[in-house]
C-alpha cells in the first residue's frame, strides 16, 4: 500500500465528435480523464516482507454504492480504512482515508492527467486541463485534512500525521451534444470544477454520504427481490483481494 490509485473512470472525455453532422465518419474516441495517487509517506509499509500490508480486503456495498478498502499494518497494531463514492448530488467524487489511531496519517496526493495536460498544485489542491480534439476539459482535487499538516508544492499535496483525509475531486468538459459545435461553457470549467470541489469540503464527507445513499436508493430500492425458504448455502470467500459470496 505504499502506493494506491483512484482513476476517473466513470467520467471519461471524447477526443472529438463521435459521428460528425455532415459526414458518416466517426472522428473521435474516448480517453481516460485521468487519475489520483495516494503514496504513503508514514514508513509503515513497504514491498519487504517485514512491512507487508496484513488482513487486506475490497468490498462493495450495493445497497448504498460505497466502495471501501480494509487493511493493517505488518504488526496489526494499526488499522486503515478507505471509503469512496461517486455522489450525483454533489458532482463529485470523495475519498476519505482513516485510521484506528489518531496521527497515523501520512500521505501525498498527486493527479495524473489520462492525455497531455496542464498540470499545478496550490494551497491543497490540484488541477489539470486541456484540450482535445474537440471539447476542452478540466479536474480539480481538494485535501482536507483534520489534524496534522498539510503542504503543498510542484510536486503534489503532503500532508503528515492527520487523523483523518478527506480528497474530493470535481471533473468535467465542454461537451454539448445540443450545440452544432458540440460544445458549450468553455470559459466557466475552471469555476466550476473549483466552485464543486469547496461545496464539497464545506459540506463534509458524512452529508455528502448521506445525501448520496438517498439518491442512490431512489433507484436501487425500487424493487425488493427474495426467495422463500433459500439459504446462501456458499460461504464468503477473498479471492484478489475481494469479498466475494
């Protein structure tokens, strides 16, 4: 766990417009947005075996569609916990990383873009943007740390000793599929994704949860299925790291 990724898969950008108007000719793909990286700078862990990490294992919970991460460290003398979710009321999505003891928490965050871009870092945050063929695109992180320090410079957001992090990242583009030119708002990405990622952070992780479970469940909950008399008779297996049943 010395070092862990969370991509943008779930928002992805065209590189140009699909199937253009006044041709058949398909004229762009779709890329990777881009991703986030956590690297452990507590000394906890490492690919040795004597600071392996211990007890690790994924899970996600349907029921409010929450993944998690769970793992200890070589002695099990700590225990780390990774929540994240991906909130349509908000915009955004939010990481939260914990640990059973205060101060145990050291981490620096970067960004990498999935295409060429242009990439900064200032006062806890990150962003990139660039463009494509055709749309123009944007992304921001936001580190909030309770506890300990943070700092921030060319090469990304440290923060040491914090009891608790809190990222939230914001990432968008141009496209406009109502527009003859496919794209609108160019000018106003950059504040959005800003004005997405402090709404998040003033909000907090535990409302934004909230709110994203009752969004989820109008959905999810429609229908209620069940099986008179079953038993899952198949016990919980970890197969790659994941609950499986």
């Amino acid at each position: 766990m010395a070092l862990t990724r969370t991509k943008y898969n779930s928002t992805r950008k065209p590189s140009g417009v699909v199937r253009a108007r006044t041709t058949a000719v398909p004229t762009g793909a779709y890329q990777n947005f881009g991703s986030l990286f956590a690297e452990d700078l507590s000394g906890d862990f490492d690919f040795g075996s004597d600071k392996k990490v211990k007890n690790y294992y994924r899970a996600l919970d349907l029921t409010r569609a929450i993944g998690s991460t769970h793992f200890t460290n070589a002695d099990g003398s700590k225990t780390y916990d990774r929540t994240y979710l991906a909130s349509f009321p908000d915009r955004v999505i939010a990481v939260r990383y914990a640990c059973n003891k205060p101060g145990s928490l050291s981490l620096r965050f970067t960004l990498k873009p999935g295409v060429k871009a242009n990439l900064s870092y200032a006062d806890g945050e990150g962003t990139f943007s660039g463009k494509l063929t055709t749309v123009t695109f944007n992304a921001r992180m936001k580190v909030v740390p309770v506890g300990g320090t943070m700092t921030t410079d060319a090469n990304g957001v440290e923060v040491r000793n914090a009891d608790e992090i809190c990222v939230y990242l914001a990432a968008g583009t141009d496209f406009d599929a109502y527009k003859t030119t496919y794209i609108s708002n160019t000018a106003a990405l950059p504040s959005t994704m800003k004005e997405r990622v402090d709404a998040a952070a003033q909000k907090g992780m535990a409302a934004i949860m909230t709110d994203h479970v009752a969004d989820y469940r109008n959905y999810f909950d429609r229908v209620d299925f069940s099986l008179e008399g079953s038993e899952n008779a198949i016990p919980y297996q970890q197969t790659g790291g994941c609950l499986l049943s």
